[in-house]
C-alpha cells in the first residue's frame, strides 16, 4: 500500500470509527427506536452531531497532513455513510434480540407503547389544565 493509500485508509478508518461510536449512543440509550419512539435531548444531539461534522471535516482541514489525514473523495464518504446507517441498523436488531431474550428470562414488564390519542390527551392537558390554586 503506497503513502497516498494509507493515508486515505487512515483517514476513512478515523471518520467511519468517530461516527459509528458517536451515533451508536442514540441505539444504546433507550430500549425503544432512536429518534422514532425516543428522541434524544437536544445538548446530546447537537454534542453527537457535532463531533460527527467535525470528524468528517477533519481530513478536509489543513490539519489532515500533520495528522497524516488525506481528503476523501465522495464516493468513499458515501460508502462510509452507508456502512455507518448499516451498522447502527444492526446494532438496533441485536438490541431488540437482546432485550427480547432479557424479557422472557427475567419477566421484565413489557415496553408500553403508546397511541397517538394518548400522546394528544397528554400534550392537550398541559394546555386544558387550570394550574395550582391560588390565594385570593
């Protein structure tokens, strides 16, 4: 492998790792689908998001040389992007194997789910409801 190949290995090896172990925290933090059923708090998101920019951004910057960084071409960030949604699809399955496998031996209480009249009522009652009493 020449100097320009390694380069390009490290530096697609550095933003595939920072990604998948940056946005694997979003599968592991909740038993029910990230973003879907479960949405993370907005200082985590934009924490997650933001060291994600800045490890793609990495090897683009004049710092990619003394890093021994070299810029990637688009079809390589694709195929990276690709295989990072691929893995954080596999590691959703393994966790709902995992938890389903946790629930029949310990008898765990089953996930609820939630309908939409209930996620309506309980955001309308925020709304409908008169509040503390207060002294006259």
């Amino acid at each position: 492998m020449n100097a320009d190949g390694a380069e390009l290995f490290r530096s697609g090896w550095f933003v595939e790792s920072l990604a998948t172990q940056a946005l694997v925290v979003f599968a592991i933090r909740t038993r029910r689908v990230p973003f879907y059923r479960s949405r993370p708090s907005r200082p985590l998101l934009v924490s997650a998001l933001g060291v994600v920019t800045v490890g793609v951004a990495l090897p683009m910057s004049p710092l990619a040389g003394p890093l021994g960084f070299q810029s990637l071409p688009l079809g390589l960030v694709l195929a990276l992007a690709l295989m990072v949604v691929l893995y954080l699809v596999l590691i959703e399955g393994a966790k709902h194997v995992f938890y389903a496998r946790a629930d029949a031996r310990a008898a765990l209480p089953p996930v609820r789910h939630r309908t939409l009249r209930h996620r309506i009522q309980r955001r309308a009652g925020r709304f409908s409801h008169p509040g503390p009493l207060r002294p006259r």
